[in-house]
C-alpha cells in the first residue's frame, strides 16, 4: 500500500509540471532581422543592407544602398503601403509588390518574402513542388513564380531560421544574408 502511495504522489507531482513552450517560425507574429540583399538581372545588380521589422500584420522593411545609390522604406498592414524614398517621395498603394515594382522598377516579392524570410511557403498559392534537406528543414521550393533556396539555417531561441536565401525567377535574381534575428 505504502508503494503505491508513494507511486501516485509521484506520479501527481509529475503530471503537475507546466509545458515546455515550443514555437515554431509560422507562430512568429513580431519579428526584426537585419542583413544584406543583392538583387540581379542580366543587365543589372544592386546590393543594400536590408532592415525588416515585423509586428502582426504591421510590417516596415528599409533597405539602404551603399555610396548614396538609393534607399527606401516601406510601412505597411493589411491596408496598405506607403513607400518613402531617399528623395523623400511618398507614394501609397494597396500592393507592396506592385509599388516596388512601378516605383523601383524591380521585382520584390514583399507579400511572398514575409514568409520566405520565415523558411514557411506563403499560404496561397501553393507551392509548385519543394524539398527538405536531411535535418527537416525546407531547402528549395517553387512558388508563385519564383524558386526559393535556403542555404543555411541558425537556431534563434529554439527555432530554426534561415540565414542565407536564394531566390530567383525568369528576370530577377535575389540572394538574402541574415546577420541578425530578432524574435
């Protein structure tokens, strides 16, 4: 009798420790990273530090050219979009990635990167195809137009974030080094 009194107060003490709060990159709502983006063409390429800061559907994404060659900052939520640039112009959309596109004449995926940047396909449209590389992680994946490679992965406070991303379509190459995550 005594064994299975000390057995069941075990057992109780065990079944009264709080959960392990585990989080996986889709559950991050507010997020920051800063790092460097280079973006080619056949004809062209640009390089900039790159500055995103994420709080819900709250987002501002900064990047800043070397040598005066550009900067712009984009503040956006689920209204819309304003673009500053480094001629203090201000132009608004609904679409951030249609205002990259008429203002900076280059393609951005901003809407697709929010999740991209994450390691996480975009809800829709779904992906084309995608691979995993031999620890779990997404390593390639074809979506919306434009093949997504993940280079390299860094644990920030338990969760495995990229650090290095290629992406690339028929026009635009894009390559992503994260220096620094912020969760």
């Amino acid at each position: 009798m005594k064994r299975l009194f000390f057995l069941a107060l075990l057992l109780s003490g065990c079944a009264q420790l709080p959960p392990i709060p585990h989080k996986s990159a889709n559950q991050l709502d507010s997020w920051r990273i800063n790092g460097r983006i280079a973006i080619s063409t056949n004809n062209d390429s640009w390089t900039a530090n790159v500055y995103w800061q994420q709080q819900g559907p709250t987002y501002q994404l900064r990047l800043n050219a070397p040598l005066g060659q550009g900067a712009f900052l984009l503040k956006g939520d689920d209204n819309g979009v304003i673009m500053q640039t480094a001629n203090k112009e201000t132009f608004r959309a609904r679409d951030p990635d249609v205002l990259v596109a008429q203002v900076l004449k280059l393609e951005i995926p901003i809407t697709g990167l929010h999740f991209w940047i994450r390691g996480l396909p975009t809800p829709q449209p779904s992906p084309q195809w995608y691979t995993f590389d031999e620890t779990g992680h997404l390593h390639r994946l074809r979506q919306d137009g434009w093949e997504i490679t993940y280079m390299r992965y860094i644990n920030i406070q338990g969760i495995d974030l990229p650090n290095k991303i290629y992406l690339e379509n028929d026009r635009f190459k894009v390559k992503i080094v994260i220096s620094q995550w912020d969760i």
